[in-house]
C-alpha cells in the first residue's frame, strides 16, 4: 500500500485492553480499512498509568493477539514491557517504535475524548509531529474520522464477567473463549 511516500505507514493503537473488547476491534478495522495506513500495531499498556489493577500483562498480549487475528494487516508490538516495564509515556514508546522501523511514518490512534486532554499528555507536540493522531469518535466526542464507535468499556465487560454475566456481542468469540479458558475476571 505504501502511503507514506517510500515509507510503510504504521497506525499505532495503545490502551490497557482490560479486556479488549468488540469497539476496540472495530476501531481497528475502521483504521485499517478506511485510513490511509498499511499496518496496525496494538500495544497494550505493561502498567496503567494511573496505578490501577490490570490481569496479566501475558494474558493481555494474547488477548490483543486474538483481537487482531482476524484482521490480517494488525499486530501486537510487547515494546513496553521491553523498554523495561516502568509506566511508560506515549512519547517514549512511539520514540522506540520509530527507531525499531526507520522504514515507517507513524500514526497514533485516538479516541476525540483524548483531545480536550492533550495539554496533560507528557509531549503532546512532539507526540503529534512524531505521530500525527488518527482521531476516532468517542460518545459525546466528535471524532476527526467523523464516526462513533459503539460505547463499549472494559469496566462494564469485566464487571459483567465478575457476576457471571454473558459478554456475547461486547468482546469478540475469541477473547470470550481465552478469558473462559483462563478463568480471568472471575471474583475471588
């Protein structure tokens, strides 16, 4: 596809994926199929930012790997856990990715509820010249695409697997099939 001149355009799609869940693949595929990206790179977070309980950063990973599967042009980029683990910067992260893949222009994924926010993210004018923000449609949020994804949140899909309640229709068959397997959400 190579929409970057002679570089590879790779859209970067970041998040705690606490589970992933349906709007997190369709925002994906909307991604990949509507922009003007080659590939899509999911990163899910090794910590959270902000300090809070996250499942196992390997059940994550193989989550997204699940997510992703079906999408054909998408991967799963482990950068975070191999910049050391440390609650990483967005900044940081896109700096190491770019370095890994001097062949490819970067783009970052965001949803419109992030914009209003930019002024507290560590960067955000370096982030934006590094990775100019693909910027997805969010409940109450205009996107810059234009579109809104359905509200679907990670909160609501593991309260719900706590009280043994179905996620059929919020999280693909797939991710279901693993967190089963797995036993994750579960109250103890």
């Amino acid at each position: 596809m190579d929409r970057g001149g002679d570089r590879k355009v790779l859209a970067i799609f970041g998040g705690s994926f606490n589970p992933p869940h349906a709007a997190h693949q369709m925002a994906a595929l909307y991604v990949l199929e509507t922009q003007l990206v080659d590939e899509l790179v999911c990163v899910p977070s090794f910590r959270h930012p902000f300090e809070k309980q996250l499942t196992p950063y390997e059940d994550r990973v193989e989550m997204c790997r699940r997510l992703v599967a079906p999408l054909g042009r998408a991967s799963v980029s482990t950068i975070e856990e191999e910049l050391g683990g440390e609650v990483s910067r967005t900044f940081t992260v896109l700096e190491a990715l770019a370095a890994r893949r001097p062949d490819a222009k970067l783009r970052l994924v965001i949803g419109a509820d992030i914009v209003p926010e930019r002024d507290k993210w560590w960067r955000w004018a370096d982030i934006e010249a590094l990775a100019p923000p693909i910027v997805l449609g969010r409940r109450g949020y205009l996107g810059g695409t234009g579109v809104e994804l359905p509200e679907v949140s990670s909160t609501e899909v593991r309260a719900r697997l706590a009280a043994g309640k179905s996620v059929e229709g919020l999280v693909p068959r797939s991710v279901i099939q693993y967190v089963e397997a797995k036993g994750l959400y579960r109250q103890p």
